[in-house]
C-alpha cells in the first residue's frame, strides 16, 4: 500500500510538472500582455521542442512544487487550471537569488557581477544545482517588476555568461523590456536633447532586433509575445522593411499573422502613405472578422465619408457599428449618408447601433451627424422628414442639437416660420434651449435688414433664461454698425463683458469699422486698445480697418505707426493693407511715397492687389498727372484686371472735355487701348 501510494504520489508530481510548462508556454502565447506579465510564479520553464531531461524528485522540492501542485484548482469555465503563487516567498527560498535581487534593488551593478562569479564557482565547487533558466527568468521578471526595464539586459547578460541554456522566456522578457524602453524616448523630438533621446531609442531598438536574430540562429523559436513589441515599435517610425522582413519570420516560425499584427501593418501602410494598401488590408481584415481597434474604424469611417465613398461605408457599417467606441467615425459615417440622401440605409444603421447597445450618446452623435448631412443636402421636406422617420421608426428621442441643424435649415431656405415652430416644439417638449437655436433668425433677420426683429430675438432669449453668445453679439454689433448707431454698438461689447463673455476679434473689428468710416480715428483707436487688453490679438482686417481710418482724416504719421506695429506682432500685411497705405499717402499729398511703395512690393515679387494700384491711379487722377493715370489704367486693363469704379470715376472727371466721350467709350466697350 506504502508503494502503492509513493507511485500515485510520483505520477501526480510528473503530470503536474508536464501541465505547468504546458500551461506557461501557451499562455505566453495566448495572452497579448506583456511577456514579464505571463510567467507564473512556481513553474519550472522547458520548451516543449527542446530536449530537456524532466527535472528529479530532489530538484522538485527544492524548487517548491509539491506546494504547486497542493495550490492547483480548476477554473469555473473550460477545466483549466490556475496556479496561486507567491514570486517574493519563491525567490526567498533560494538565497542565492534573493541576494542578486538586493544587489540590483540597489543599483549595484558591480557587486552584481562579483556575486554572482562568486556562485557560480560555488556551485561548480559543492557539486550543488547550479542556476538554471527558470531562476534567472524569475529574477528578470521580478527585477523588471520591482525596479524597472533597464534591469532585463544585465541579468539576461549574466545568465548567458553562466551558460546555461536559453529558450524563449528570458529572451522575450528582454526584448520586451528593451522595446519598451525604446518607446518611453519616442516623444524627445525637439532640440538637441531630442536627437539624444531618440538614438537612444534606436539603440535600444537595434539591441532588442538583435537578440531576436540570435534566439533564431540558435534554433529557438520566438512566439507571439517576442514578435509583438518589435512589430508596434516599427510602423510609427514607417520600418516598412523591416516589418516585411519579421512578417516573413513569424510565418517560418508558425507565429500567426492576426488580429494585432494586421492592425500594426495597416498602421504602416497609413504612416508610409500607402493609403490603397492600408485600404485594402482593412477591407480583407474586415470580411475575415479579425479584431481590429476601434480608433482604425473610426480612422477609414471618416476617411470614406470624407471622400463620398457612401457604397463602401454601407458594407462596413455592420461590421462596425456593434464594436465601435469611437464616436467620431460614426458620426461622420452617418453624415455621409444623410448627404446622399441614403435614408433607409440610415434607419437601418441607427436601428443597429441601438441594438448592440450604442449607448445614448453614440445614438444621439449618429442622428445629429445624419440629419446634419440630410440638411447639407439642401432638401429641407426631406430632412425634416429623415427627423420624423427616425424619431418614429428607430424609437430615438431627437436630442436639442437636430432641433438646432433644422432651425438653422429652414432660416437658411426663407421658412422662418417654420424654425419657428421648432423653437415652439422644443419649448413644449422641454429641450434645453441654446444660443444655437436662437442665432440663425438673429443672423437671417439681420441679412434683410430687420434690425429690430433681431433685437427682439435677443430679447426673447433674454426672457427665456438663454444666454447669447459671442455670435448673438457680433451679429448684433453689425447691425449696429450697418445702422450708423455706433454708441448702440459700443454698449453691447459693455454688455458682452459684465455677462462675461469674452468678445473676440469678429466683435472689436465691426466697431474699428464703423468708427473709422465716421471719420472718428481716436475712437476707433481706443478700442484697438481694449482689443489688446482683452488678449484679442488684432489681424489683417483690423489693421486695414484702422489705416482705412487713417486715410479718412489724412493721418499719414498714424498710418505708418500702425502699419510698423502690425509686423512687430507678426501679421502679413495683404492686398487690402497696401491699398489702405496707398490711399492714406495719395490722400496725404505724398503720392510719390504711394507709387514707390507699389514699386517696392512688385521687386519683392509680392502681389500689390488691384485695390492699392486703384488708390495710386485716383491719386494720380486728382493730381492732374492724367497721362500716368492712364497708362496705368491701360496696364491693369492689360494685366486682365479691373480697377475700382471710384478711381475710374475720378480719372473720367479729370479728362478734358473733348476725351472724356472717347475714354469714357473705351471703359464700357473694355477696351484695353489707352486714349
């Protein structure tokens, strides 16, 4: 019986042996974690293609599996195993690990190799175990965890010095840690610290490729998780060869290609600008159902609504939509076909997303990005149709947005009347009102020029307890200043302020405008300066405004200051600055400082605008210099342009009685001859 029971216990301690390499090993393979992540505690690593002789019953206890096997239990689902271990109590059981662990936990490295010299030669001396594979995996895996990447390549150093034979776990372990120090330096692009970062990184890279040549050269086979590090590290840094290259090697090494492998290489493909090739190994991963990552969905959804490949999106959209978490491909797939007008497609795709459990907001993005596309369309029956059609047919609530897109819709095609139905609805139906569904009568009302209307509306948001918007305001400052009411205008910037909100440059320039066309230069000045106090940094048309202001009173100091000012801060000057700085220099009696400045912009091969040279032309009309004028009439006509009717004008009223008729017939005949 005594018997009986040692060969039971014998048998349970080779089987479980057998069960936990085998475990070990296909979990490596299995899980895409990292290679460190996946070693079980207490389980002695053999490959299963390499000869090994099993270890003895001796060697079992020493290295504590018989607690294993006490520890083994079954998992709720599929009958295997799991293992409970303890990494810390392990290397505690063989101090010769627990004193090379301190050593690296100290930085240590000198003291490191010496130790470990020092076992070594112990161990050959007392005729004891020496180390083997396992204990130097475990200590790469704990020195990893514990103290950092860095830590792999030193210990898989000494390992390879003790020589002890290697198989796939220390070296996936070290290219791991090696790959994934190299991506910590993938973001120091600037300066000469960044070149410094990256050449690290690309030695750690190179270090980490080597080793995968040389486990090949020896005959041990990398799995899954020594191929994966490599593989992401490549396509950001557009390694097309090299990818090619280890894509050939995973298949001699019966490593499948699937599933993150397939999103790396479109990654690739994306990265090198081979959009056809990305393109095509997305579609062929998506008729195989390989698992491919959201953000790449949401990357080709929005690259083929971009490019109105509406057919497309109607063949990837099922396969999509059920696994999508990103928002924005969707959004914009289903603005595509709200464009082109897919409809049953739509409800079909809507119905769908809220089947696989699209949550409320991916429902509401879904249905704001296709009514948005319905109304692009420009058919307002059928897009207030698509609204109705998917609130009745997919059972989806119309979120305040759809309301806003329709509103503005139906200001934009002249049915006021009916945006204003809808601003009724979404009163009684208690959707958050916004400035989004208030603005487009404000902006409609101020197109014709119903000033009061518009003000009105501002009055009901007002009532209603909605805030304008810096849009509501700006609006409302150009009507103002269409209307000459410039001290109107002014009080709804204060206004703008004490509600706090911040005007922007579209509010200050309308006031710089209205000012300067009043001839009030120092008013329009002192809101320049509010500009600036503000933070709000003035650009080309503020500029052109003030100049244009200058020239209204003939401050030609003025001018030159600001114009001198605006390249301080860095805004180009254009085609309708020049024309500004020439009209101030004509207006200023200084029309040689006008014609030269044309002169100097055509040397630097900038382009002067016909506005400046109209300006040049009406100054040298009322200058009495007719026949400059006129040449330089004929020489724009010639250029193909166009001058200004005013300039055109003055030029006529200059001309002598007796040419006017013969001029005035070659201006509305175009003819480009100079009389």
């Amino acid at each position: 019986m005594m018997m009986r029971r040692g060969m039971l216990l014998q048998g349970a301690l080779r089987a479980a042996s057998v069960w936990d390499c085998k475990l070990f090993s296909s979990s490596v393979v299995r899980q895409g974690c990292p290679a460190v992540e996946e070693l079980p505690e207490s389980v002695h690593v053999e490959e299963s293609h390499e000869a090994s002789a099993g270890p003895s019953d001796s060697n079992l206890q020493r290295s504590g599996i018989r607690n294993v096997v006490k520890k083994v239990k079954q998992y709720g689902r599929g009958g295997r195993p799991s293992v409970e271990t303890n990494s810390k109590i392990e290397l505690i059981q063989d101090p010769r690990m627990m004193k090379l662990f301190n050593l690296v936990k100290e930085g240590n490295f000198e003291e490191l190799k010496a130790a470990h010299e020092r076992l070594l030669k112990e161990g050959a001396n007392s005729g004891e175990k020496g180390l083997d594979v396992y204990l130097y995996s475990r200590l790469m895996t704990q020195c990893v965890r514990q103290v950092g990447n860095e830590t792999a390549l030193p210990i898989f150093e000494l390992m390879v010095q003790s020589g002890v034979t290697l198989n796939v776990v220390p070296y996936t372990i070290v290219i791991r840690a090696l790959m994934d120090l190299a991506d910590d330096e993938k973001f120091h692009h600037s300066g000469q610290q960044g070149l410094k970062e990256v050449a690290k990184s690309e030695a750690l890279a190179s270090k980490g490729l080597e080793l995968l040549h040389e486990m090949r050269s020896r005959g041990i086979r990398p799995n899954e998780l020594t191929y994966k590090p490599i593989m992401s590290w490549l396509p950001p840094r557009g390694r097309d060869a090299q990818f090619q290259e280890l894509k050939e090697f995973m298949a001699v090494d019966g490593v499948p290609f699937t599933g993150v492998f397939k999103f790396y290489e479109i990654r690739l493909a994306l990265k090198v600008g081979d959009l056809k090739k990305a393109e095509r190994l997305y579609i062929q991963a998506k008729k195989e159902n390989d698992n491919i990552a959201s953000s790449l969905d949401a990357h080709f959804l929005s690259t083929f609504s971009q490019a109105d490949r509406v057919d497309d999106l109607i063949d990837l959209l099922p396969k999509v939509l059920p696994v999508m978490n990103s928002d924005k491909g969707t959004a914009s797939a289903f603005q595509c076909l709200g464009k082109h007008r897919r409809h049953e497609a739509a409800l079909s795709f809507l119905t769908l997303l809220k089947k696989s459990g699209g949550s409320v907001e991916q429902l509401n993005r879904a249905f704001v990005g296709y009514i948005l596309g319905s109304a692009k369309s420009n058919k307002l029956d059928e897009t207030l149709k698509a609204r109705s059609d998917v609130e009745e047919q997919c059972r989806i609530e119309a979120p305040p947005e759809v309301y806003n897109i329709l509103i503005d819709a139906c200001c934009k095609h002249g049915h006021v009347s009916r945006g204003l139905d809808l601003l009724d609805e979404m009163q009684q139906k208690g959707k958050k009102l916004s400035p989004y569904a208030f603005n487009p009568f404000i902006c409609d009302f101020a197109r014709w020029g119903m000033h009061e209307e518009a003000f009105e509306m501002k009055a009901a948001m007002g009532r209603l307890g909605v805030q304008p918007s810096v849009v509501t305001y700006s609006t409302l400052i150009n009507c103002c200043v269409k209307l000459g009411d410039m001290e109107r205008a002014y009080s709804l910037l204060a206004e703008m302020k004490t509600n706090g909100i911040e005007p922007n440059a579209h509010c200050y320039n309308p006031l710089i405008m209205g000012f300067g066309s009043q001839e009030r230069l120092d008013r329009a000045l002192e809101v320049l300066k509010e500009m600036l106090a503000a933070g709000v940094q003035p650009d080309s048309y503020t500029y052109s405004m003030l100049i244009f202001a200058c020239s209204m009173v003939r401050n030609e100091d003025k001018a030159v200051e600001l114009f001198e000012g605006m390249l301080q801060r860095g805004v180009q000057p254009n085609a309708a600055i020049y024309s500004a700085m020439a009209s101030v220099f004509a207006r200023c009696g200084n029309l040689e400082r006008s014609i030269e400045m044309v002169k100097e912009i055509e040397r630097r091969g900038e382009e002067v605008g016909t506005e400046a040279k109209s300006a040049v032309l009406a100054g040298l009309a009322l200058a009495g210099r007719l026949e400059e004028a006129r040449a330089l009439y004929g020489a724009l006509r010639r250029e193909g342009a166009f001058p200004e009717a005013y300039s055109v004008g003055i030029l006529l009223v200059g001309c002598p009685c007796h040419s006017v008729r013969v001029f005035a017939f070659t201006v509305t005949c175009g003819m480009i001859e100079v009389v």
